[in-house]
C-alpha cells in the first residue's frame, strides 16, 4: 500500500489542518460567545456580529479560493516532480489576490449602511453592523494573505506551519476579545463590539506576519515578484474564475438564509448566528480530511496515481463520517449547555434550541461533501464544482427555503433547507468520481 495512504501519514496532513482550518470561525465563534454575554445592547450586538460575519465570510470565500488554486497547481506539479517549474507563480497570484481585496475594501467602506440595510438590518443593529464592520473590514486583505500562504505550504504538503500560525492568531483573539470587550478597570474602558472588531483584525494582522515569516524560513518559495507571468497564470484565474461564481453561489444561499432570520425579528438572526458558527465550526474542523483529500488528491492525479486516489476517497470517506458522528454525538451530550455559552437570553435560546439538532443531524452528511469537495479541487476539477454549486443553491436550497418558509417554519425551514443542499452538493461529486476513476483502476 502506498505509504501515505496509511492511517498516521494522512492524519499527520489531515489534523493540523483541522487545526488551522478552526481559526477563522474560531475568531467569529469568540466573537459571538464574547458580544452575547456583554451587558448593554447583547441581542443587537449579537445580530449584528453575525449580519457581518456572514458579509465578511462571503468575502473571504469568494476571494479565499486562491488558496485551492496555488495548493492544486503546486500539488500537481509536485506529484509529477516538477516543482521547480512553478516557484514564480505563488507571487504573482498573491499580488493578483491583494490587489482585489484592497479595492474591496476600498469600494464597500464608505457603503456600509447600504449594505446591510440589503440584510435587512434596521435601527440599532443597523448602526451596530455599520461599526463593527468598519473595523474588521481592514482585516480583509490580511486574511487573503494568509490563505494564500497557506496554499503554498498545502501544494508543499505541509499543514504544519498553518496549524501554528492558526493556533497563534486563535489564542491571541481569545485573549484580546475579553480585554477590549469587557475592558480592564481603570487601565482600558470596555468597547463593546468595537473591541471585538479590534481584536479579530489585530489577530489577523499578527497571522499574516507569522505567515510571511514562516513563508522566508521553511520554504525555497520567494514572493519576489517576476516577469513574464508563469504559464499558469490563465490556469490560476481560471480555477479562481470558476471557483469565484462557486462561492457566489454558496453565498447566495448564506445572504438568502441571514436575511429570511434577520426579517423574523432580532432573537432569531441571533439564535441563527449561533447555530451558523457552530456548523461552520464543524464544516472546518472536517475540513482537515478535506485538506489532506485536496493535497493528496492534486499529488496523485499529477503522478496519474488512480490507484491510490480511489483507495484514498474510500479511507477519508470513512474517516470523516466518524468524526462527523463523534461531532454531532458531543453536540447532543451538551446540548443545553453549548447555547448557553454563547447567550443567556431566554428568547434567543428557545429559537436556538428548536434547530440545534438538525445543526447536528448535518455533521456526518457534510463531512462526507466536504472531504469530497476538497478532493475536486486538488485535481483542478473547479468548473464541475461549480455547476454542482449553482445546482444545489438554485434547485434544491431555494425551494426548499421557500416552500418550508411558506408553511411558517422560520429558522426550521433555513436549516432544512441547509441539509437539502449539502446532500445535493455531495451526491453528485461522489456520483462523478466513482465512474470516471473506478474504470481507469479496473482497466
């Protein structure tokens, strides 16, 4: 048996990538378990947090997909050992990256209001979203760089320096949340959201330095920009081009769900941001069997490997459906206890409790798309990705939303219709790979 398909070798990929891979929804999960037991304004902080979570998550998503791209091409090259051929690209693709971030940033700052009056947020919550994202909107441009660098150690096959990277800018949020948020008596006045704002982006500024230094000491990758552009280049914008309407898509279904939550009133878009950020938790913490799906994958299919790439979906497969059973076992154990962590207001709770076991009911389902999901784009397989995404939002989330909607279920119908489209995201990647890598091991 191939060496690295052994049990040890993918966990040695797959658990310091679960590690990293928490530190995002990490920083938003602090920064709602933090705001929701703050004493002035907890509700409506609470729903902001998670009206421009969900604003920034789609950013990050949509321009965030550089990391499979650079990690894809690098891992493909590696597989066919010729990494030497692809050193100049990773600069030029980071420069692509920053310069779009920057623009971002620079186009939505002075519009802030007017976005999220479109997530039909009002009044109170509306100055609340407007504030809090002003400040960690500055973060944006950090964050792509340290996706981008983590591309480059993935396509490397390296997952252990983005875990330490992760685990610092986690525990320094944690940290920096309770001193700017509740504050220090006499030494520093409690900010409230702003201070949670502060904290994600000081804690995403102190990643991407860890990240370049790191970047300089482990790796022979320069980020000294060269001309003419590598080859690659039409290739990276196109798995980012193709990956970009993916995610627009993907986030289509957030903005449809945050909207519908924030337009039945202020306990359910803060009841709904609590189950978002444990769901995204469990979706990156199963993202460490999809990351080592996507190096490893991107690395077989460049050596034309099949062999290995079938016995490697069948072993992360089954990997990922227990840590997806484990997750949603935990979850009922402590059922009463987890919502209580992130609020103690009665109303909020009574929404949270009445969804939080189809939260859990999806773990195992998502596990399985998600491992799937980062196979595909470890072989460059971007386009098929995104029809399947275009397809799971516009023919099974959709409907699904708008016809349990219709009968009144509120935050049931968002959550049902969430388990509808993974399942229509997972069924055919798993349908495709089957027939076309199963012949090409048996021929």
């Amino acid at each position: 048996m191939n060496s690295s398909l052994r049990f040890k070798n993918i966990n040695k990929l797959a658990i310091p990538a679960l590690i990293s891979g928490i530190a995002e929804p990490l920083l938003s999960i602090t920064d709602t378990a933090i705001i929701g037991n703050i004493d002035v304004n907890a509700t409506e902080s609470l729903a902001a947090v998670g009206i421009v979570g969900a604003f920034i998550s789609m950013l990050v998503w949509v321009f965030g997909q550089i990391r499979s791209a650079i990690s894809s091409i690098i891992s493909q090259y590696l597989g066919a050992n010729k990494l030497e051929e692809v050193k100049s690209l990773p600069a030029q693709a980071i420069a692509i990256v920053i310069f779009g971030s920057v623009l971002i940033l620079l186009i939505s700052y002075p519009f802030s209001k007017e976005i999220f009056q479109f997530y039909n947020a009002s009044g109170n919550v509306l100055d609340l979203c407007s504030t809090y994202f002003k400040i960690r909107i500055f973060g944006f441009p950090f964050s792509l760089f340290v996706f981008s660098i983590f591309g480059i150690f993935r396509g490397l096959q390296n997952t252990f320096y983005p875990m330490i990277i992760a685990i610092c800018g986690a525990v320094l949020n944690v940290i920096l949340d309770v001193i700017l948020v509740y504050g220090i008596e006499g030494f520093i006045p409690a900010l409230n959201i702003e201070g949670a704002a502060y904290a994600s982006l000081i804690s995403q500024i102190i990643m991407a330095v860890l990240a370049l230094y790191f970047l300089f000491k482990k790796t022979t990758i320069s980020l000294k920009i060269q001309f003419p552009m590598h080859e690659q280049i039409p290739n990276l914008l196109g798995m980012i081009g193709n990956l970009f309407i993916r995610t627009i898509a993907l986030n289509t279904a957030l903005y449809l769900a945050t909207a519908y939550a924030t337009s039945y009133g202020n306990e359910y878009i803060a009841a709904y941001t609590i189950g978002l950020n444990i769901w995204l938790l469990g979706a990156f913490m199963i993202d460490g069997y999809s990351s080592a799906g996507n190096i490893l994958a991107g690395k077989y299919f460049g050596a034309k490997d099949y062999e290995s790439l079938v016995k490697l979906s069948k072993k992360l497969t089954k990997y990922g459906i227990i840590t997806g059973f484990i997750m949603a076992f935990i979850g009922f154990v402590f059922y009463d206890f987890i919502g209580q962590i992130f609020t103690k207001e009665e109303l909020v709770l009574a929404r949270f409790y009445e969804v939080f076991w189809i939260v859990l009911l999806t773990q195992p389902i998502s596990a399985i798309t998600f491992i799937f999901d980062g196979m595909f784009k470890g072989m460059g397989k971007m386009k098929y990705l995104r029809n399947v995404l275009i397809f799971a939002t516009l023919l099974a989330f959709v409907p699904s939303l708008l016809l349990f909607d219709f009968y009144n279920l509120k935050l049931v119908a968002i959550w049902i219709a969430f388990t509808c489209w993974i399942l229509a995201r997972g069924i055919p990647l798993i349908v495709k790979f089957n027939k076309t890598f199963i012949p090409l091991v048996n021929s």
